[in-house]
C-alpha cells in the first residue's frame, strides 16, 4: 500500500516541458470548446477528402457529358449537373484539395515572409522599422481583395499567381502582430542576459524571442486560411484565378450564375462549399484564439 | 597590490524625449550625467541611490546593453566603446550581469542545462564534451543540485532561480560581474544565502562585483567601497566604513539616517526632505540637490560642485559633491528644515 503512495507521486513531479505544458493546457481549453471542435473536426474531415476523395467519385470532373446536361439533385448525381453535364458532386470533391492548397500554401508564405520582417522590424526598431512598417502600411492601406486583384491582373490568371497574390496580401497582418509581439519580448531581461553573453541577433532572434511569441501567429496563421480560401474563390469567381475547365469553387460558381433562376443548385453547391471551409476554419481559428489566452480560464 | 580593473570616465546616458509629427528631439532625459569612478580588481563597489537616479543605467551602460552617449569605459586597459559590434561580444566573456528579476531573467522555455550551455556555447569556453562536467560543477557551486540540471525556470524558487542566474553568469568564467539589484527581489532569509555566496565565489573565483542597490544594509554587508547618486550624478564616494559613520554630503546624511534602527526605545532623528526628486528632464542647474538641501545657498543654485576632499576629518578616497563640507561639519551652517 504504502509503495504505490510513493509510485505515484514520483509520478507526479515528472519533467514536465513548458512547451509542451503549454499545448496541453491549450488542448485543454480547446476540447471543453464544442463549437471551435465542430470547426477543427471538419477541417481534418475535408483535409482528408482532399487526399483520397478523387478515388470515390464515379465521375470524371472534366470530360462533359451533353446527355445529362443541368440535371437536378438526384440518386445519380447528388448534387446535380452543371451545364457540360458533368457531376457538380465530383467537381466539389475535387476542387476541395484546390482550394485547401491555395489555402495553407498562400498563408504559410506570408507568414515566413510576414513573420521575417515583423520581427526584424521590431528588433532593430528606429529606421529599420519606421521604414519597414511603413512599406507593410502601404500594403494594409489597399482592401485585401483589390490588392490581389491587381496583383493577379498584372501577373495573370492561375492558380500559383493566386497564391502569390494571397501571400502578398498577408504579409502585412503577420508582419503587425509579430512586430508587436516582438517590442513586448525584446526588453525582458532574459533577452538583455543573453545578450550580455554575447549572443548573436540571430542567435535571439530565433531561439529567444520567436519561440515565445508563437501563439499570436498561430491563431492568425489559422484565421488567415479562411480568409486566404475566401479570396481565392473570389478571385477564381472574376475569372482571374484559376481557369474553366478546373474544378475551383470559385469558378464553378462564377459558371452557375448564368443559370441562376432555372438551375440555381449548379451555384448553390459550390458556394455552400466554400462557406462550410472559411466557416470551419474561423471557428476552429478564434477556439484556438480563446484557448491561448490565458486571462480566460475554461 | 591593487589594479584599477574598471574605469569609467565622464559617463553620459541621455534618452531622447522625441515628439511632435515629425519624431524630432524635443529633450533628453539626462539618466546619467558626467559620472566617473574606478573599481579596482577583486573589489565590490556599490552604487547606492534610490529609485530613477541613474544606478542601473550606469550598469547597462558599461556593459553597453545601452549605447552611452558619451564618455569612456575603460576594462582591464581597453576601451569597451572603441570595440565594434563583434570585438565587444568576445568581450563580453570577462563582463557579466545578474539581474534583479529573477523571474523575468531567464527564458521560460530552456531548461537550466540549455541556458548554462548555451552560455558556454556562445563564449566558447569549453569543448562540448566538457560542459556537462563543467555544469554540473557550477551547480554545485551555485548550492544546486547536479540532478536539477534538466528542470525548467517555472520548477524553481525565485531564491533558485537567482542562483541559476549567478550560475549563468559564471559558466563563462567572468572578471566583473554586475550585480543590478540582485537581491532585492528576494525574501530577506534568502536574500542573506544569496549574498552570502557571493561573498563566497567572489574570495573563491577572484571576482569584481560592482554591485547596484537600493537597500543600504545589504550595502553594507557587502561592499568595500560605496557610491552614492542622486538624480544621474555621483554625490558621495568612500569607502565603507568612513560613508557609513562619517556621511559628508547632506543627501548621504538624509538616506542613513532612514535605514531603521532596531530599538524602539532609541528616538530616531530622521532628517525628511521636503518635495520629490526633481525631474531627470530639466534637472536643478548648479548642485542638483539644492531644491530639497537644507543647507542650499544661492551658490549651490548655480555652481555645480566638483567631488572633492575636504582637509577637515576626510579619509583619503573619500570624495563629496559639496560646497559647504567644512561649514557643515564645524556647525557654521544650521540646517533650514
């Protein structure tokens, strides 16, 4: 009896890493979160739709089919057919790892760019920074979707000129906050320690100060697909982003709006796609928000 | 035999107050204005004063964690601000800090083995199979355990934490360590231990500490000699036996005689100064204590005193910025409270 006591308690004052404690305490938090789990859930659901949903579908996404041609819900084609007669179902399933990709990949280009910039701006702070962040304002100063627009009508229409596009226009936001994050870290007296060693900036900039400011850009890099995803459709639904045949959501919405009033589900699916993802995400996003805070206790 | 191992010469801090739309200076807050003084090798020099006068500055500043606006730091013969960016972090290995914070000193998120290593990893001090060795050594000297190596900050008490903050600074195998109000965060029990040890390493590693803090008893206990400023300028130097019984400067006389006395039978005569510490932003012309000096004159209002020693009953070393020492101590001046 008495052994199991000790067994126990040298249980209990295991190494324990902060980071490592952090995520836990942040999981935590974000599993008693029952809304920001229905976004978390559904984003692994449609992340693994994207992988290894072309191989269920029983339609070809791009060869059309005149005989079936604006076909209505049914059995056969769950969600209808468009106007070449190809199944708006298989379209979607395929379109979903599209859409993901411009997604992730967009957004994690503006961060490392963002992030890079942020925290040089807030390191070396005076000129370096005035100047920076002054560039990073002219960015913000344009509505996100105008700048990639213009982007995408200089550089043209596909898919990889949306995603630049995308990674410009989110390098400012991650470049702020990070920034802000970076002026509330670099005057701790660990840093100034550190620095008394000796260290390098690099050296401080990487292993002291980015570690500890990785929640904020966390949350934005999370919040920032759904708008990266909303973009992207966007820029598709103008024709400037990806190109007809492609199954992008955008423009198979963009396709869908000629038939408007006598077939409205070719539209309807496609946009309800897009709003389950940047739904997902900013769910998932502002419950990945709440759980880093540390002034709300769950 | 003593040798002068730092030397600091008409030491300038001046933060810039900037404003407007444009960002352009509008003033400067003179955080340290004209300091100089020496400590020789092996000894603790402390700096007294209370809050805002300049102490830690000057700290940062001869380890140029602040650039100075001007003067000279002299360390072991060099000059620290003639040194380029790379050339003063190699310099860097001889001078060392402990900080007041120890919660704040070290990185939450490396265990005291990736803090003491990197340390020695940075300096280069030794080859990577001699660092756990070497580790587990300054541990021990630490009064630590070798066991408590893989342990993070959080897992401490703040009286540990300070510990591993002396560690840190010794893995590098310092001359002059900096203590910036090193203890004042802890409990007075440990506050003692901490002390202690650094009496301890300092007899046993030859160390020079130059030692900042506000609390006059630990400055006691620990100094050999004691500076004391007032608003970003050095009062009073000496030695601390002729500081603590035989004070010059009216300021030096006002701060000892608020160190609390243990009987409560004993009437205190505290001398209480009226106002507050002028601001560093337009500091008082001549004499900067004239404004709350019971003794002032029209000449302190305009002549800035020189540190100086006085013929009548001064040791040698012992310096006061004050016009009146002589009046003063032969009781021709009477206090105006």
């Amino acid at each position: 009896m008495a052994e199991t006591t000790v067994n126990v308690s040298t249980q209990n004052t295991k190494r324990v890493n902060p980071q490592v404690e952090n995520f836990k305490t942040m999981w935590r938090k974000l599993k008693t979160n029952r809304v920001a789990m229905a976004g978390g859930i559904l984003i692994l659901f449609f992340m693994i739709i994207s992988v290894i949903g072309p191989w269920f579908t029983s339609y070809d996404p791009l060869l059309p089919d005149i005989s079936s041609r604006l076909q209505g819900p049914s059995a056969e084609h769950w969600f209808g057919t468009d106007h070449h007669g190809r199944d708006i179902f298989t379209r979607i399933i395929h379109g979903m790892s599209i859409t993901l990709y411009i997604g992730f990949v967009s957004v994690a280009i503006g961060m490392v760019i963002g992030v890079f910039i942020g925290i040089i701006a807030g390191y070396y702070g005076k000129r370096t920074d005035a100047v920076l962040m002054r560039i990073m304002d002219v960015f913000l100063a344009f509505p996100g979707i105008l700048l990639a627009l213009g982007i995408v009508a200089v550089l043209g229409g596909s898919i990889n000129n949306v995603i630049i596009a995308i990674a410009v226009f989110s390098i400012p936001v991650f470049a702020r906050i990070v920034r802000g994050s970076t002026l509330s870290v670099k005057n701790l007296e660990y840093i100034d320690a550190v620095r008394a060693l000796g260290a390098s900036d690099a050296r401080i900039i990487f292993r002291h100060i980015l570690p500890n400011i990785l929640s904020p850009i966390i949350v934005q890099a999370t919040l920032r697909v759904a708008t990266a995803v909303l973009t992207a459709t966007g820029l598709s639904f103008l024709g400037l982003g990806a190109q007809p045949p492609t199954p992008e959501w955008g423009a198979m919405l963009a396709a869908g709006r000629n038939y408007m009033w006598e077939h409205p589900h070719i539209a309807l699916f496609p946009g309800l796609a897009i709003v389950a993802v940047v739904l997902a995400f900013n769910l998932f996003g502002d419950g990945v928000r709440d759980a880093l805070d540390p002034k709300i206790k769950s | 035999m003593t040798t002068e191992l730092l030397k600091v010469s008409n030491l300038k801090q001046y933060f810039p107050i900037k404003g407007g739309i444009l960002g352009r200076k509008i003033n400067d807050v003179k955080a340290v204005d004209d300091v100089s003084f020496y400590v020789n090798a092996g000894e603790t020099l402390s700096i007294v004063g209370e809050s805002g006068c300049g102490k830690s500055t000057t700290g940062r500043a001869i380890l140029r964690l602040d650039e100075p606006t001007s003067g000279e730091i002299s360390f072991n013969g060099k000059d620290l601000l003639a040194l380029n960016k790379r050339e003063m972090r190699k310099m860097r290995k001889d001078l060392q800090i402990i900080f007041q914070d120890p919660y704040a000193s070290i990185n939450p998120r490396q265990t005291v083995r990736q803090v003491l290593n990197e340390a020695m990893e940075i300096q280069n001090v030794l080859p990577k199979e001699k660092r756990e060795d070497r580790m587990m050594e300054l541990m021990e000297t630490v009064g630590l355990g070798a066991h408590q190596l893989d342990r993070f900050p959080h897992e401490f008490s703040g009286g540990q934490r300070q510990r591993i903050g002396i560690a840190r600074a010794l893995s590098v195998d310092p001359k002059l360590i900096i203590c910036d109000e090193s203890v004042s965060a802890l409990d007075v029990s440990i506050q003692a231990q901490v002390l202690n040890l650094l009496k301890k390493l300092q007899r046993e590693l030859d160390l020079t500490y130059l030692f900042i803090a506000h609390d006059l008893g630990v400055v006691r206990h620990i100094s050999d000699r004691v500076i004391v400023m007032y608003l970003g300028k050095i009062v009073e130097i000496a030695d601390k036996k002729s500081l603590f019984d035989n004070p010059k400067h009216p300021y030096t006389k006002t701060l000892l005689s608020a160190i609390p006395v243990p009987d409560p039978t004993k009437k205190k005569d505290q001398i209480i100064l009226k106002g507050d510490v002028p601001s560093p932003i337009d500091p008082p012309t001549g004499c900067r204590f004239h404004t709350r000096c019971p003794f002032a004159t029209d000449k302190c209002k305009e002549e800035i005193p020189e540190l100086r020693t006085s013929e009548i009953n001064m040791a040698a070393g012992h310096q006061a910025a004050c016009h009146y020492i002589e009046e003063i101590e032969s009781g021709e001046m009477t206090p105006n409270y």
